[in-house]
C-alpha cells in the first residue's frame, strides 16, 4: 500500500495532502525584475527630491537682504513657474510653501495683463 510506505519513508508529514500536478514555478528573472521595477521607482524619487532641496536652495541665499513681502511673492511665483518643467506645481508650491491657489491666482493676473495689453 502506497500509505504505508509514504510513512515509513517520511513518517506523519509524507502523509499529508498532497497536491497533484506540476507546481508553479516562479521565473527566474521574476525578482529581478521586481528590484529592476523597485530601482527605477527610487531612482525617479531621488531625482525628485534632489531636484526638490536644488530648488529650495536657488530660491535665496542665506545672506542676502530682506525683501518687501510684494516682491518676495513675485520672486517666489516666478520660482514656481520656472521648476514647472522639473517638478509638477504641486511640489513646487510646497517646497516654497506657497499656497497653489495663490499661484494660479497670481498666473491669471499675469494673462490677463498681456491679454489687455
């Protein structure tokens, strides 16, 4: 009897159920390319970041003199708009911490100033 020997040869786990057919098998490139996935994934957030604390530095030196609020807020839109084609508006906005309502309030000014003109 097959049970028989299944217990002699691996005792009370070969008794176990067993299921029939060939087993799935994972490719052998499967994880590599979930880690290739996972490094281009962090890869393309470092750049962000990186582009991000590169932003934030450029925006003003340490050292330099106080500003008038008006002027500050237009250097500060000016900023956004120009990370725009690195950083979408959302993470420009929040790395200056300027609100993305002001911004696009201060963009519709902006046409509708050269649209008047």
């Amino acid at each position: 009897m097959e049970w028989h020997r299944l217990l002699r040869a691996h005792g009370i786990e070969g008794l176990e159920s067993q299921r029939r057919g060939s087993t799935a098998k994972l490719k052998p490139n499967a994880r590599e390319f979930q880690l290739e996935r996972e490094k281009r994934q962090l890869e393309k957030r470092l750049a962000k970041a990186e582009a991000v604390i590169g932003f934030q530095k450029s925006a003003r030196a340490a050292g330099d003199p106080a500003e008038e609020p008006r002027a500050r807020r237009g250097r500060s839109m000016q900023a956004v708009t120009d990370a725009r084609g690195v950083l979408s508006c959302a993470q420009a906005c929040n790395a200056l911490s300027v609100p993305r309502a002001s911004y696009y309030r201060a963009q519709a000014r902006a046409s509708s100033k050269t649209k008047g003109s």
